[in-house]
C-alpha cells in the first residue's frame, strides 16, 4: 500500500476512534443524569464510529456483501437515532412516541431489504464506498434520513432563534455537512470524504453538548426553544 493510501487508512482509524470518544462523552451524561436525549446521541455516535471503522476496513480490502449490507443499514440508522434525541426534547410525549415507532419501522424495514437483497461488491471503487445500494434500499433509506434530518434541522433553527443558544446552529451546520458529504465521493482524495463526516459530527457533539435536555419525560408538546 503507497503512502497516500496509508494515510486515508490511519485517518479513518484515528476519525474512528475519536467518534468513539465522542459517544463516550455522551454515556457519561446518559449515565450521571439520566436524560434521554443523551443516550439516543450516545447511540448515534457509537454507530457513527463504527461505520468509519467499516469505511476503514473497506479501503483496506476487506469487502464483503454482509460489510456492505450491514454499513447501509448502519448509515441510515444512525441519523434516525440522533434525530430522536432531538425529538425527545422538542415533541411531546405522544408525538415523541409515535416518531419513535416510524424510526423503529423504517430501521428495520432498511435492514429487511439490506440483507434480503445482496448489496454488489461493485459499490465499492477505489476503496471508497460510492456506488449505489439498490433503489429500494436508497427509496426506504430516505425514509428514514431525509425527515430526521429537517427534524433536526428545524429544531435547531428555531431553538437557535428564539432562545439565541447558538450552539444549536453547530447542530445544523453538522446536518448539513453530513448530508452534503456524500458529493466528496467525487474527490480524488477520498480522505476528504471521511475528514467532512467528522467534521459534521464535531459539530453536532458541541450542538448536543451544551443543551439542557429535561429530566423526565415530557407531558405536553415542547421545544428545544422552551428548555432551559
């Protein structure tokens, strides 16, 4: 392996395992103040961290179908769960409820079709994971992806303007530089891709850092504009 493809390895390694630490800040919270929008951005962290650790091992030359099916499934999933951390502070609890059995049923609607339908070694070029999946899986993907993201986003956006916590806009940004990563795949340096996915998830960590979440479940709807 040359040295440049040497280098896009270690740093997906080290992206890695700094996603990991990351996620570990989150349990931290999860666990010394029992607030449920941290454990849902502890999850979404840890499969984060291990989706680079797939995109990792993929540029190494470990490519298989199970690989492949199972990075699809993850990278849709993860989103879905750092959208409910956002959800469990600005719905209320029915609407909270309901949101979370659509993310459940899309999830595992996504991991029906993923390993039902074998996604093609031929998705992998260069190392890099940038080939399609399958309509179906793209179609039930965005599903799940594209309203957790505007959740989000929204939530952000609002929380941001009303209560004037700018650390919510870091949320957003991280939305955006997440979901505009996948145009890197035309890069010819693909550690550009993976540099911008962590960057998105930096930004994100900091947005979650610094926001209050409630300490019981909410009775009525809320937003992340009313906590405090």
């Amino acid at each position: 392996m040359d040295p440049q493809n040497l280098a896009v390895l270690a740093s997906l390694v080290v992206l890695s395992g700094l996603t990991f630490l990351l996620g570990a800040e989150m349990w931290i919270r999860y666990r010394s103040r029992g607030e449920t929008p941290y454990l849902y951005w502890f999850l979404g962290l840890l499969l984060t961290g291990f989706t680079l650790a797939e995109e990792a091992g993929v540029y190494g030359g470990v490519v298989t179908a199970p690989i492949l099916a199972t990075y699809f499934f993850l990278v849709a999933l993860l989103v879905g769960l750092l959208s409910l951390g956002s959800a469990r502070m600005a719905l209320g609890s029915r609407w909270f409820q309901i949101y979370r059995a659509y993310v459940a049923g899309i999830g595992l609607l996504i991991a029906a079709i993923a390993f039902a339908i074998p996604v093609p070694v031929s998705v992998v070029v260069g190392g890099v994971i940038r080939g399609s999946p399958g309509l179906d899986l793209i179609l039930a993907s965005s599903l799940l992806t594209f309203p957790a993201a505007v959740l989000m986003a929204v939530t952000s956006l609002v929380g941001a303007w009303r209560t004037h916590r700018w650390n919510l806009a870091l949320i957003f940004a991280g939305i955006v530089v997440i979901s505009g990563a996948g145009s890197l795949y035309i890069v010819s340096f693909p550690v550009t891709l993976y540099y911008a996915e962590f960057l998105g998830v930096v930004l994100l960590f900091f947005g979650f850092l610094r926001i209050p979440a409630p300490a019981s479940e909410p009775t009525g709807t809320r937003s992340v504009a009313g906590s405090s």
